[in-house]
C-alpha cells in the first residue's frame, strides 16, 4: 500500500514538471519570434524613425540656410579681399612711379626741401588713404600748401588731398578752400611751373 501511494506521488510530480517546462519553453519561443510587445528586432527601427531620420532631415532642412550663408559670407569676403587686392596693386604702381620719378628728377624733393626718401615716405602715407593719388598730384599738393599756406592757414597739403580724394580737382578743391577761380587757377599754374623748373634743375 505504501509503495503505490509513493508511485503515484512521483508520477504526479513528473507530470507538473512536464507541464511547467513546456510553458516555459512556449513563452521564450513567442519572444524570440517576435510575438512579445515592440517591434521586431531583426532590423532595427523602422524606415523613417529613429535617431538617423532626425539628423537626415535636419541636415537637409538646413543645408540650404547653411551653405547660402557660407556662400554669401564667402562672396562678401571675396568683394572686400578684392578690392583690398586692387587698392594695394593700384598703390604699389603709383609708388614704382614715383621711385622712377625721383630718381630721374632729385631735384623735386630738393625744391621742396626733403630728401627724396622723406618725400617718398610720406606719399606712401598718403596712398595708404587714397591709392589712387597720382604722385604728381601729390608734389602739386605740397607746393601749394608751401605756397599758400601762410596766407591762408586752411590750404594744407591733408586739406588738398581730401579734396583729391573725394573726387575734386585740384582747381576746385582750393576753390572749396576759399581761393576765387582765379586765384586757384593761378596758383595751380605757379605750381606747375615749379614743378617743371625742379626737373630741369636736377
């Protein structure tokens, strides 16, 4: 009697076992092949989600904004480093110019009292504000201010080189100056002379 009571205990206990194993089994199967909650894992997140479509989309919405920004920046830059380029190749023409001058003609600097390299440093200082400034027009400017200047304390050479800059010729620069036409004719005419008796001189 005892016997038997044991034999079915243990039969009883394999078949929970059994049943318990099988369950287990079944619920790790549903796992695997994707019959639990979210989404398959076999190829990541779906088209269209995630962190990649985020930054693909970012980079295309501001690509646009971002490399016409950079385009006109560079366009900007480009627009002023050019025309700095010009200043300076304009000015480095007008300044061989005028080394080719004095060193034909000493006798300008000497009629104006400096020597040449004083001369010619302080038109470089002049081209530096106005590339375009010609160095005749610059000896011109210095005469006159000699000239006149005792006369009349607003003739300077800076004050003639403004007006030079600003697109005025010498004539109506001392006009704007306070000299008549007349008296800016005259001056201009004395100026020139000098000029010429300064080369013969040399």
């Amino acid at each position: 009697m005892r016997n038997k009571v044991l034999t079915r205990l243990g039969t009883i206990l394999v078949a929970g076992l059994f049943v318990v194993g099988m369950t287990t089994i079944a619920a790790a199967q549903g796992r695997g092949r994707g019959g639990g909650v979210g989404p398959p894992a076999r190829g990541g997140p779906p088209p269209g989600t995630g962190v990649d479509r985020g930054l693909g989309r970012s980079s295309d919405a501001s690509a646009g904004r971002a490399d016409t920004g950079r385009g006109n920046a560079s366009d900007r830059s480009n627009g002023r480093s050019d025309a700095g380029l010009n200043r300076a190749r304009v000015a480095s023409g007008n300044l061989r110019n005028a080394d080719n001058e004095l060193r034909a003609n000493p006798g300008i600097a000497r009629s104006l009292h400096v020597t040449a390299n004083d001369l010619r440093s302080q038109y470089q200082v002049a081209l530096a504000k106005n590339p375009n400034l010609k160095f005749g027009q610059f000896v011109a400017a210095t005469r006159l201010a000699h000239n006149l200047g005792s006369r009349d304390p607003n003739i300077t050479r800076a004050a003639i080189l403004a007006g030079l800059a600003s697109g005025h010729s010498i004539g109506q620069t001392l006009q704007n100056l306070g000299l008549s036409s007349r008296e800016a004719k005259n001056a201009v005419k004395q100026a020139d002379r000098e000029l010429k008796e300064s080369k013969r001189g040399g």
